[in-house]
C-alpha cells in the first residue's frame, strides 16, 4: 500500500545502527542437550552474534534485502567473528570499525528455566558498541541508504548518542527514511528522565516507530505520560511518524498508520525454548513486508510469524528464516489452527 516512500535508487535499502553483542546460549544441538535449568548448572554453551540491530541485519539480509551496519567493535577475536559472521551473510561491513582503547563486546549468557522462564545475564563494562563516535558517521554512507534503523541502545551513553543523533540529522538532510526501534535496555541506563529526553527526540524524526506499550511509557514520560495506544500514535504521528507499532508481548501488537487505521496480530502459538529474540524476527519479517509494498495485516502477520519461529529457537541469529521458510511456517500454522489463528 506504499505507507513509506523508499528511494529506489538508492543501493542499500537499509542502515543499522547500534548494538552487536556475542550470545553464549545452553547448547542445544544434535551433539549436546542442556534441558532447562539455571544457569549456574549449565556446563556447555554455544556462541552467536547478537544484539538486536545485529539481529535484525541478519534478519533482513536473510530476506534478501542489502543491509549495511555502523558499528564499533573490540579489537580482538570476538571482534573478528562479528565481522567475518556478518561478511558471510552478506551484510556490508565497511562501517564498522574496531576500538582503540581495548573496549570490548558485551557478552549474553542466557538463562532457560522452562519455556516460559528465561534471563540473561550481561556483561557490559568497558562496552565497545557505545564507543561509536561523531567521526564515525559518514553522510555519505547514509547518502546510500533507502532508510537507517537507530536502535535505542545506542543512545544510552556518550560518544554513541551523539553519533545517533548525527545520523539522524543526516538522514533527514538526505531524504532518508528513519526507523526508530526503542530496544530497551534496562542495564544501559542512569535514569528514565535521561532515557526520555533522547528517546523522544530521535522519536519525533522516525518515520516509523517500533516498541513495547513500556517502551513508549518510558519515552513518553517527560512528554505526557499514561497516555493509551491510540494517543500515543496520534502523538507521534504529529511530528514525522506514519507507522507506529506497539507491542504488548504475548497479548499481540497493533500498527496504527497515518490514515487513521489500526491493524493487530497475535502471536502464532509456539512451544517456546526462550522468552526473547522474537522481537528481532518481528523487525526484520514487519520490514520485510513493508519494502514489498505488502499491506499493514500481512506485514504484520509475516513478522509475528517470524517472532513465534525465533522464540522456538536456541539462538537470536543463526535461526533466522527466509521468506520461504516463514511463508512455510504460517502455511501449516493455518492449517493447524485455522486461517485467523493470528489475526484480529
């Protein structure tokens, strides 16, 4: 239905900014089963890309579409997987840079207590993501570029926030799409007053804008807070945004456009190895639909596909699907449950 103009011409058709993390996840392969148990049990892991910008590159790439990222890396091993891991994917790398001053990636070690219980545990000292600069942002990367994607990590901390911001005035100066997704992350940040300050700033620039109804309460804290859904759209909808979507976990989502319409999904019922990573599924597949022109329902209905499929998952990255796959998923799903097993 083309609720977002995209510049055809442009080479990459989309920018991530932000966070890349390694995930070590209780292995779970044909070698090695850790069932569900605390962490502090588990004796073997395995190591994946993560971070949900990261996830989200690979998540579209897969798809086939071109994904760039600007990034800040440690100048060490797990710096170089990132960096080879996304190479192999496909995912142009030429912007993202290694740390001078032995800064280094987070790690993830994830916690599976039961299907529904999970945590994880992060390490984030010394982190090499928020080491992203002003010097960092090149206009005319951007310049290439159908949209940029801000993750809302990055604005946790000098120099990363200024370099987010930057990327922001470029792309507007250059008629670039900006999608805003607020990944929240508890553990980044001093305070909600400061968390709203930037959050809503980058928010007012996004032509779309993705997050939980907790995301959007803490982004609009200073702004007008308790406000529902649909005056939380209509806000944002009144400075730059024509798609808002807001998620309430297992409850479903609703995307609200410009045209004054709402179209909401629930999750495809799925027998769950981790609480988390779906919301990087839901990114890439909602995306996904969204540059093929799809309209709202199906876009929404491919990208909480997607979600239940990573949810399923043991990792954030490497099970990421195709179209073809998903298209699969949601096939035998409806045969299943029925054609509006996820639509409302």
């Amino acid at each position: 239905m083309g609720y977002v103009k995209f510049n055809e011409a442009r080479e990459l058709d989309l920018i991530l900014l932000g966070r890349v993390a390694i995930d070590f996840n209780p292995a779970y392969n044909e070698q090695v089963k850790e069932e569900f148990k605390p962490l502090k049990k588990v004796h073997m892991f395995e190591k994946f890309v993560g971070g949900s910008p990261a996830n989200i590159a690979v998540g579209v790439t897969r798809h086939g579409m071109k994904a760039g990222f600007i990034g800040k890396v440690s100048d060490d091993q797990f710096g170089e997987f990132v960096v080879d891991y996304f190479n192999e994917q496909g995912i142009d790398t030429s912007h993202i840079t290694k740390c001078k001053n032995g800064e280094k990636l987070g790690l993830t070690f994830t916690e599976m207590l039961s299907s529904s219980e999970s945590s994880i545990l992060m390490y984030r000292n010394c982190i090499a993501d928020l080491q992203l600069s002003v010097e960092d942002i090149d206009e005319e990367y951007i310049q290439k570029a159908k949209a940029i994607l801000i993750s809302g990590t990055a604005l946790a901390e000098s120099p990363s926030r200024e370099a987010a911001l930057k990327a922001v005035m470029l792309a507007k100066r250059n008629d670039v799409r900006i999608i805003f997704d607020i990944d929240y992350r508890a553990y980044n940040w001093k305070n909600t007053d400061e968390l709203s300050i930037y959050y809503s700033t980058v928010a007012k620039e996004a032509d779309i804008i993705m997050g939980s109804r907790e995301e959007f309460d803490l982004t609009e804290k200073l702004i007008k807070p308790g406000m529902t859904d649909e005056e939380s759209a209509a806000l944002w909808q009144g400075y730059h945004a024509t798609i808002v979507v807001i998620k309430h976990g297992m409850k479903g989502s609703t995307a609200y456009t410009l045209d004054g319409q709402s179209f909401s999904i629930k999750p495809f019922p799925v027998e769950a190895r981790k609480g988390f990573g779906g919301g990087d599924g839901y990114g890439s597949g909602f995306l996904y639909g969204l540059y093929q022109g799809w309209d709202i329902i199906d876009c929404l209905e491919f990208g909480s596909a997607e979600a239940s499929m990573m949810v399923k998952s043991n990792n954030c990255s490497d099970s990421l699907p195709t179209p073809e796959e998903v298209h699969a998923f949601i096939k035998e799903e409806k045969e299943k449950f029925g054609e509006m097993i996820a639509r409302v």
